[in-house]
C-alpha cells in the first residue's frame, strides 16, 4: 500500500498560506466570530502593556468566549493554545496576548459581560430561538478555589486568632530580652532591628485571621464555617460530598438558551425563585408563561409570589416520582384532605359532621422561611364519642390539623400538578435544564471555578452562559437549522 510522504517539517511555501484558510468555512467558530463583531463590546476595558496600544475588545471577548465554550477557561491554558490551535490562532488574528492580560480582561468587566449576555438574547430573539412558553429554573452547586482544610468554624478562627496574636507576643519579648542580652554582652551599637523570619510568618497570619474575621457579615453564627482561601464561599453539600462551593441559577428555554444565571452563596434554591424572574425580565424586558422548577424551591411565600406575578407555576412539594401521592406519617389514619375548611366559619369539619376549632398558632421563622401556622382541635369529648377516631388519630387529646397562610396556594398547585397536563409540563423541566447544566459543567468546565469571591463567581457564570448560548446559536446557523437575521 502506498504511503503518502512524511519526512521534511521545515517545508517551505512558495506564497504564504492565508489564516482564513485555517477554519473551515462551517465551523462555528466562524459564526461566533461574525455574531460577536455585531455586538457593542466598546464598554469591555483591556489594559495596555509595556507602553503598547490596547488590544482590541472584540478580539479578547472572542478568544475568551470560545475557551469557556469549549472548556478552555484558564489564562494561562488560553494563551497557550494562542500559539497551538488554529481556532484560537484564527480568532486572535494570530495577535497573543498574555495569561494576566487575559486574566485580568475577564475579571475586570463584569457589567461588560453582563451587558453582552442580553445582547446574545437579542440576537437568539431575532433568531426566533428565544421563546417564554415554558422555561426551568434549576440550581447548581459550582466547587470553590479553595481546600476543604481551608475552613474552619467562625469561633475556631478566634482561638487561631488568639493563639497567633499569643505567639507574635511572645517572640516580640523573647526578641526583647534577647537584644538586652546582647547589648549587655557586645553593646548597644549593633542595628539588631532585623526581625526573625518565624515572626514575620506569625505577623502575616495574625493580619490574614484578621482580614478574615473583619470580612464576615454581620451576625454570622460561630458555628459557620469559613474558608480562609476564599471567605465568601461555604461548605455545601453535593452529590459527590460536602465541599466549598457556591450556588449556580440557571434558567433554561425549550431550546436550551439560558435566560438567566446568577450566583448566591445560600446553600438552598428556596429565596432564589423571584431573582430569577425578576432577572429574567431585566434582561430580557418579560415574564416567562410557564415556570418549572424542583422541590428545592417549594415555599408557600413562592407558590404565592408566582400567582401574584401571574406566571403559571409547576413547583411540587415532593420529588417527581412522588407527585401526587400522600406521604404521611401515619398512612392508615385519615388525612387532612378528608377534613373540609370552612372559611366563613374558620373551622374544619369531619364528613361526619364534627367540628375543629382554631385553638393556637405556632410561629416558625428560618433563615429561608417564615410562617405563622393556627392550630386546630376538636374538643377532646366531640372526638372521644366519635365512632371514627381510632382510625383518625392516636392522640388521646384528639385530632388537630395545621394550617398556615400558604394552604389555599399549595391546594392548587397541587391539584395542577394532578392533572395529567400538570404533569406533562413539570416532565419538561429535567429535558430542558438539567442537560443544559451538564454542558455548562462538562463541556465548558464551570463545575469548578478559577475566579474567587462571590463576585469572581457571578463572573464566570455569566462568561460561561454567554459562551453556552453564543455555541448553541453558532452550531444551528453552521449546520443550517437556523440563520442569523439579516438586521445584524
């Protein structure tokens, strides 16, 4: 079998190969590029270095986008594939810049990002890829840059604290009697002003413990733990352990185009359901229809807050596989459904006819809820002469029935999600979000962050969702399910 040559690396050309030629002419790249050139980036900041002109905006965000679209988030990675791959190559225009001027590029334009993400909505709108019938709302926990030995307990870091101001003390004194020692011994024209280096190191962790400590809000418990790497994140539990991490938003359409993405360092979805829509319409200027999310975001100050803004809600109260059956602790003893509330009366009545009155509320306030519950009771003769009770409750005191401020939402939601409709659209949600955040994770790489704090976070979110959707748009147009519209 013939084989094709494969002997002289230093080929020359007659006539310079042109950098066009490097991509070919489907690649999405290319439509990303062309997308981006349309787009304002005057607002992007880049910095100058050793005395030379700015690169250009459009170029830096081009580079970056593609990196976070295809998992290339590292400065330092980016630069080196500038001079390896021809994709990186032909999107810089064979410009290199380096790791800290991309690093830096990326972190010092958060508006900027922010801005470009609704601009891509504009042009997915003008697609026709950005539609509001239904969109899902998930959360993901995104793994901090910092160790898991990195944390330790508010109160603990105070004993460290102690402990190291204790030890700077002490060397400043043995440091002390040690200079009048041997000023007693040679005489005092020695400088002797040098400080040890182990009281340098004490020094520089009293000021970090310090930093630290001035750094957490107001009424942070002590038993919270904190990361001296990174203070702003917190210990979350994920599916693959407890670990330093921080909470992702994510909102999805039908067509996989992320609406909304935002970063909270709670580590619970149920506060987060309203700043999703309500960042949906700042960048988007509308509500979505229909919203699904998980039982993660099941409050009734939710169920409330989405009638009140008049989007069709899904949220259950149980996990999928559980909707629409009742879990009780007591599964052979009547339910609450079988009691009818009287709203006029403010009571609840048995179908035999007997009556529960209003005999107490209980306040229950968290850090994620608030609700104030009334507690009813029938008289305990009423349900010691009724025939029903051993089937209806093991109290001797007789039966009582909880009620808070939220039972008339949860009441409908749950028999929306009954109907067979109601579950055709919640089955919707982990086809839409769900395979949207693994690509987010696996392909693009943001299962772990490079960027610090709370605000490096929201930054990278926003980067790798812009770049998500930028790829979404750019591999329909290449493959020729979809065009870019003509107004670009």
């Amino acid at each position: 079998m013939p084989i094709r040559p494969y002997d002289d690396k230093n080929q020359l050309f007659l006539l310079p190969r042109s950098v066009n030629e490097w991509v070919r002419a489907d690649h999405p790249a290319r439509v990303l590029s062309d997308i981006v050139d349309h787009l304002d980036v005057s607002v992007f900041r880049t910095v100058s270095t050793e005395g030379r002109p700015c690169y250009d905006p459009r170029m830096m965000v081009k580079v970056l986008l593609w990196g976070y679209a295809t998992g290339v988030r590292a400065s330092r990675k980016i630069e080196e594939r500038l001079h390896s791959d021809v994709v990186f190559m032909w999107l810089a225009g064979l410009q290199k810049p380096d790791f800290r001027t991309i690093c830096l590029f990326r972190k010092d334009n958060q508006p900027a990002i922010e801005g470009l993400f609704a601009q891509v909505l504009v042009v997915a709108k003008q697609m026709g890829l950005l539609k509001f019938g239904l969109v899902a709302l998930d959360g993901t926990k995104l793994r901090a840059s910092a160790g898991i030995g990195s944390f330790k307990k508010v109160s603990e870091w105070r004993k460290e604290l102690a402990k190291a101001q204790a030890e700077v003390r002490r060397m400043v004194a043995d440091a002390e009697a040690q200079d009048a020692a041997d000023d007693a011994r040679y005489g005092s024209d020695q400088r002797g002003d040098e400080l040890p280096e182990e009281l340098v190191d004490a020094k520089e962790r009293v000021r970090k413990i310090e930093r630290l400590l001035g750094q957490l809000d107001v009424g942070t418990e002590e038993t919270q733990r904190v990361s001296m790497t990174d203070p702003q994140s917190r210990y979350m539990h994920t599916q693959s352990g407890s670990q330093p991490a921080y909470d992702a938003q994510v909102v999805v359409t039908r067509d996989r185009i992320v609406v909304h993405a935002d970063v909270t360092t709670e580590p619970i979805d149920t506060n987060q359901l309203m700043p999703a829509i309500e960042g949906i319409e700042r960048v988007a200027a509308t509500k979505p229809e229909k919203l699904a999310a998980d039982a993660g975001y099941k409050s009734g100050h939710n169920l409330r807050a989405l009638e009140k803004s008049e989007v069709d809600g899904c949220l259950p109260e149980t996990e999928e596989r559980n909707i629409g059956k009742l879990k009780r602790d007591y599964p052979d003893l009547y339910g609450k459904e079988v009691f009818t509330y009287d709203k006029e009366r403010d009571c609840y009545t048995f179908p035999a006819g007997q009556a529960l009155l209003p005999k107490t509320k209980v306040k229950r306030k968290t850090k994620y809820s608030d609700s104030v519950s009334t507690i009813y009771a029938a008289q305990r003769a009423v349900c010691r002469d009724c025939p029903e009770m051993k089937r209806c409750t093991k109290n001797q005191s007789g039966r009582t029935i909880a009620r808070d401020q939220y039972d008339e939402e949860r009441l409908r939601m749950r028999q929306k999600l009954g109907t067979d409709e109601g579950k055709a659209i919640y089955g919707e949600r982990k086809c839409i979000v769900e395979p949207t955040i693994g690509q987010l994770k696996t392909v693009g790489g943001i299962a772990r962050l490079l960027l610090r704090g709370l605000v490096g976070a929201k930054i990278e979110c926003k980067w790798s969702t812009t770049a998500h959707n930028l790829l979404k748009l750019s591999r329909l147009v290449a493959g020729g399910t979809a065009k870019v519209a003509s107004s670009m």
